[in-house]
C-alpha cells in the first residue's frame, strides 16, 4: 500500500453516506450520536477491550476524520454496571472539538451529525453510501481516507479506552495485549 493510502477499516464507509462530507467541511464543535437498542452488535455486552474498541473505534471514525488527530479527552461520563449503557465525551483534537454520545440501551437504531447548523441522519443500521463503499472495494478503488486517518482513529479509540479505564470503567492495560495499539503507532508523547 501507498503510505498516503488504504483500507483500513469498514467503519471508513460512513465517508460515503452523502451529504456528510458537508458537515465534516463546517466550522464549530461535531457532534455524533449514536443509539442502538441492547441485543444489537453495535452495543458492547460487557466493558471488555474487545467489544469497547470496536463500538469506540466505530464512534470516533468522523470526529477525526473531520477535526484531526486527538490530542486529549477533555469529559468522559459512562453509565452502566456489567455493560456500557451511555457513554459521552468532549474531545479536543487538531482542528477543533468533537463530542461523541452513545446509548446502548435506545428503542431506535439512529446516526446523526452535527456541525455549524448542518446535520446527516441516518434511522436504521443500512446507510446509502453502502453500495458505492462496497464497489470501491470490489474495484480496487482508491479510499476516500489516507492511511494516517485510520491509524489516528486507532490512536483516538486506545486513548479513549485509557480513559475509560482510569476512570475505573475499562479494561486496564495489564490485561490487555502485550502490545498495545497506542504503542504500536505511537509518534512520541500522549495521544490524551
């Protein structure tokens, strides 16, 4: 792979849905909120590393591609005893903030976006730009994210379980793997 370019992960899709490259582009604090109800693959069964960095890594995928690399998890409040049922940040990143909101526990399945007035939602767990995601794939075609963006969005979910687990609702890092993802891409200093 080029280093300015590749696949990295499917939560990169959403980069397709239309009209969210129009949020992404406005000024001001973005805002994610994402509900799915209980027995849904979106919501974590446990605070485990497994479950959280893939809801985690799925929820930070548009904050950083629209505001940067994090550089600190400003406010982090998570609910729930056995499982994660809401969790809420504010994150400070390179070009501005972005807050994250997730419940677990919803009666709809809903995405929504917000910047500067301008808004994308989604109702359901199928979105429009799916197919135009999947024939670029099947097409060898150039993804619409760099490399560095997946690797940041790696770099921003290891952050924000650290987080989690110093706030006592996480994995700690002694039971995690050897290697952790922050470590594996670190540049040097604190991605919080």
């Amino acid at each position: 792979l080029a280093a300015d370019a590749g696949w990295v992960s499917c939560a990169l899709q959403e980069l397709f849905e239309p009209g969210i490259g129009q949020v992404l582009a406005r000024e001001g604090t973005l805002r994610w909120v994402r509900r799915v109800g209980r027995g849904t693959d979106d919501a974590p069964p446990s605070f485990e590393r497994g479950p959280l960095l893939e809801v985690i890594h799925h929820a930070l995928t548009l904050p950083v591609a629209g505001r940067g690399p994090l550089e600190r998890v400003e406010r982090l409040e998570v609910e729930g005893e056995d499982r994660p049922t809401r969790l809420e940040a504010t994150l400070v990143l390179a070009r501005g903030r972005a807050e994250i909101e997730l419940d677990f526990d919803s009666d709809v399945d809903s995405a929504a976006l917000f910047s500067g007035g301008a808004e994308w939602r989604r109702e359901g767990r199928e979105g429009t730009g799916d197919a135009r995601f999947q024939h670029a794939v099947i097409q060898e075609e150039s993804p619409p994210a760099p490399l560095a963006l997946g690797v940041e969005i790696l770099r921003a979910a290891e952050a924000l379980l650290e987080a989690l687990a110093e706030a006592g609702r996480g994995p700690r890092s002694e039971g995690g793997p050897k290697q952790s993802i922050r470590e594996t891409y670190r540049r040097g200093g604190s991605r919080r």
